[in-house]
C-alpha cells in the first residue's frame, strides 16, 4: 500500500476534527511551498545525515582563530 492509499484510509477512520487538522496542515504547507524557494530542499537529508551535518559545523564553524586575522 502507498503513502496516499494509507492516507486515505487512515482519514476515512479519522474523527471530523483530526481530518480537519491535516486539510488545514496541508493548506499551509501548499501556501508555504510556493513562497519560499527553498522548500523544495525540505526533507532531502536523513537524520544520520543532518545530525552529521550539524556536527561538523559545531565542530568546524564555530571556532575562531583571533590570530588568523
């Protein structure tokens, strides 16, 4: 089954008010999409990537050198 198919169900069994929720959800994430150009990068990277990512710029970027200047 894919995500739309389990979707679909999952909202056929869902009370009024959660099925509500998710509309509203999805309406602010279309409205969010065609703002902002950097939306089609959401969700690219795994968590072991971000945490990876996240790590090096602690570890990296966040050091300065006040005699490199």
């Amino acid at each position: 089954m894919g995500n739309r198919e389990q979707l679909i169900k999952e909202l056929e069994e869902a009370p009024d008010d959660l099925v509500q929720t998710v509309l509203d959800f999805l309406h602010q994430v279309k409205v969010v999409e065609k703002r902002h150009s950097l939306v089609k990068f959401a969700g690219i990277l795994s968590n072991s990537e971000a945490e990876e990512l996240q790590q090096a710029i602690v570890t990296d970027c966040r050091q300065v050198d006040a005699n490199e200047w």
